[in-house]
C-alpha cells in the first residue's frame, strides 16, 4: 500500500506532511513511503534522513503518484499556471487541509475527481482525537512564534533587569482570545520575563490563564461566552460595549498585543478599534494572528504590517511554517495517529468508515471501499 509525500509548492510552506521520524511506524502498518525528492528540505529533513528510516525516494511526480493509495499534504492541491496538483491525483485518499468555505474553487476540482479527500482541520475536538489535531499542533506554535516575532520587532526588552546603569521595566503584554495559541503566546511571553495579561470570553481560561501566572481580565457581566461544545460564541452587544471599554482602558498600558480570538464558522471579531489605538503607547505593537479570518483590529490587513499612529500591527501568514522541522513533526505525528486510529491488529487495511473521526474528516468520499 503506497503512502506518497508530495514537496509543498505553495510560496512560504516550508513545511512537510511526513518526517522521517514517522516512517518506521508506518512501514510496521504495511505502507511503502515515497517522498519526492528535497520535499523536506525546507524543514532541514534530507533525502538521506528518509532513506534511512526506510523510505524511498522519487524524483519523478509522475512515478510518486502512480499507484498511491494515501498521499499526505500540508496545503490543498494547488491549481496555478505552472502547476496543476490536482491533476496528478487518481482513485487516492488525500490527507491535507482543506478549508472547503474559503477555497470553494480547489473543492470542486477535487470533488469531481475519483478520490476521497479527508480535510484534517475538521478533527473533532474531543480527547481522542486531540493527538491528531492538527490545528492544535500548528496553533501552538504559532503562539510561541507570534510572541518571538513580536519581541524581535520591539524596541525595548522584555525581562525586568536590575543594572549599575539603572533598572529596565519589564515588557507589558496582553494577549486576546486564550486558545490553543493564545495559551501559548501566555507562556512565551511569561518565559521571556514580559508581565502578562490575557482576556477571553470563556470564563473556563481565567483558570488556565492564571495557572500561566497572567492576570486575567475580567468583563463584568453574567452573560456565557461559551457555547455547549466548549466554543466561543458571539457576545450581546452589551457586552462588546463593555468589553470595549475594558480593552480600550488595558491597550493604553501595553507594549505588546497578540490577539487570536475567533469564533468558529465566522469571521474574526473586531476588538480593537481605530478608537482604541488613538490611546496606546508610541511603538506599540499589535500582533494580529487572527488576521487570515479578517483580524482582530481594525486595521490589520493579512500578511501585511501596517503602521497606525505609530502603533505597528502585524498580519502574520503561515507562523506555523517559519518553526517547520518541529511543525512538520507534529503534523506528521498527527497524521500517523489518523492512520492508526484506522488499523486493526496493528495494521492499515483501509479507513474505518464508522469510526466517527473518519466520517467527520471526509469531505469527499468517492471510493469508499478504497480501490
Ligand atoms: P479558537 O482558535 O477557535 O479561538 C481562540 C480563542 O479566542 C478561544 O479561546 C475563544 O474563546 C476566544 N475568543 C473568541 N471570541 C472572543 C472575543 N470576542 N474576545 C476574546 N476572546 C475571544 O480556539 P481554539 O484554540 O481552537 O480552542 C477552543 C476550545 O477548544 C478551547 O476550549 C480548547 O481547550 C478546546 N480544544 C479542545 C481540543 C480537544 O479536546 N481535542 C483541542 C483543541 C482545543
């Protein structure tokens, strides 16, 4: 049973659906992994790596795709003038992120193919599944990252330095929307000796928050931010009024801002406003890593910095991919548990349909039985 691991081509995504640490696992499942050749490169995995775990190696997309039963992919196939991905991909199951809502497009050319595509953002978020959720895994990181670029921007440290020339003030940093990366972002900051604050609208994070050693900010009001499944939900406009008044007393405070709070199926909540900017501090930084679901503030434009009354506001693209050699791994690591998840006695025979992991990923399912 063939496993392929097609080179990412998309500009920017260094990263790898499979690293080479994943192969011996995969082979005990009774695949045969190709990689093409140099697709790791970019997260500092070389063909020899994958060799040596027992992969084999194609120069030739036509010779990686023959007879594939699984390909993995961090991006969807890519339709462009000089490449056409989709075309190469025949009565396969694909493993990527799919995004069907944004990109309605690529879904169509994918749907009228002979294949079954199993979008991995839609892993359900429930403790068996969470060493397979990839956007657990990539938000991580880009929290860590989202507060190292953040810090590498500013002009002042972050730690509290005690010298013989005087005392440096430590780093104000609130953090927006305490998720899986804002979390992060929390213990980044706290790690580099920022003070750190974080506000969410699930009363559950003021817990998590706090046990991070930040401070966490409270709006007044007994109004749920939580839906039944642990989500966000949009808040009355009540509480925005007040929430925007709290955030806009906190921001005149800060040095550093990283928001990441999103609602799911929706776009980003608009939280910080021009309003609100007029009052922050001179070289202040936004780090908006909601920005590809339109942004946290008002300004920020996706993978652009914008400068607004010296305040600079980052939309960052694909954080994720600039920590590829350890975003790759866990990917890879997730993806290896998908797969197991179907085995039986150790073994992968095909996707088990009636294990609801599998049936909520697929999002299209042209060969059920496989081939
Ligand atoms: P997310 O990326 O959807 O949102 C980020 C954060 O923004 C969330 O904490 C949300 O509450 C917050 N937010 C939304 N609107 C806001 C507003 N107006 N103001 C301030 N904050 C706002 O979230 P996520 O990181 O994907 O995690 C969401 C939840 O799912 C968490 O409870 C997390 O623990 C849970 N989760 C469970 C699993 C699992 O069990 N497999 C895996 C990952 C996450």
């Amino acid at each position: 049973m063939k496993l392929i691991v097609p080179k990412e081509i998309v500009d920017g995504e260094s990263r790898v659906g499979i690293t080479p640490d994943s192969v011996p696992a995969l082979k005990k499942m009774g695949f045969d992994v190709f990689v093409e050749s140099k697709a790791g490169l970019s997260a500092s995995f070389t063909d020899d790596d994958y060799k040596k775990n027992g992969a084999k190696i194609s120069s030739k997309i036509s010779d990686l795709y023959k007879n594939a039963f699984v390909v993995v992919k961090i991006q969807r196939p890519q339709i462009t003038k000089k490449n056409n991905e989709v075309k190469n991909l025949k009565k396969c199951n694909l493993l990527t992120l799919v995004y069907e809502q944004k990109f309605k497009s690529e879904f169509s050319a994918l749907k009228k193919l002979d294949i079954n595509v199993f979008a991995l953002e839609k892993m359900p978020r429930i403790s068996r599944a969470q060493s397979m959720d990839v956007l657990s895994s990539q938000s991580n990181l880009s929290g860590y990252k989202a507060v190292i670029d953040a810090a590498s921007k500013f002009n002042k440290a972050f730690p509290l330095m005690m010298t013989s020339a005087g005392t440096v003030a430590p780093a104000k940093v609130l953090v927006i929307g305490a998720g899986v990366a804002g979390l992060q972002a929390i213990a980044t900051a706290k790690r580099l000796g920022a003070v750190v604050s974080a506000f969410d609208v699930r009363s559950a994070t003021k817990e998590q928050v706090e046990s991070l050693g930040a401070k966490f900010v409270s709006v007044e009001s007994n109004e749920s931010g939580e839906t039944s499944g642990g989500y966000a939900k949009e808040m009355s406009k009540s509480y925005k009024n007040k929430q925007a008044k709290l955030l806009g007393d906190t921001l005149k405070k800060m040095d550093i801002v990283i928001t990441t709070a999103l609602i799911p199926g929706k776009k980003a909540p608009i939280l910080i406003t021009k309003k609100m900017m007029d009052g922050m501090k001179v070289g202040s930084i936004i780090f908006d890593l909601a920005s590809e679901f339109g942004g946290n503030c008002e300004v920020t434009k996706h993978n652009e910095t914008v400068e607004y009354k010296s305040v600079n506001v980052v939309g960052p693209q694909n954080l994720a991919a600039t920590v590829s050699q350890d975003s790759s791994r866990l990917f890879s690591k997730n993806v290896l548990n998908f797969l197991m998840n179907s085995c039986e006695s150790g073994r992968f025979k095909n996707f088990n349909f009636s294990d609801e992991l599998v049936k909520d990923t697929c999002v299209i399912n042209n060969i059920k039985r496989g081939k």
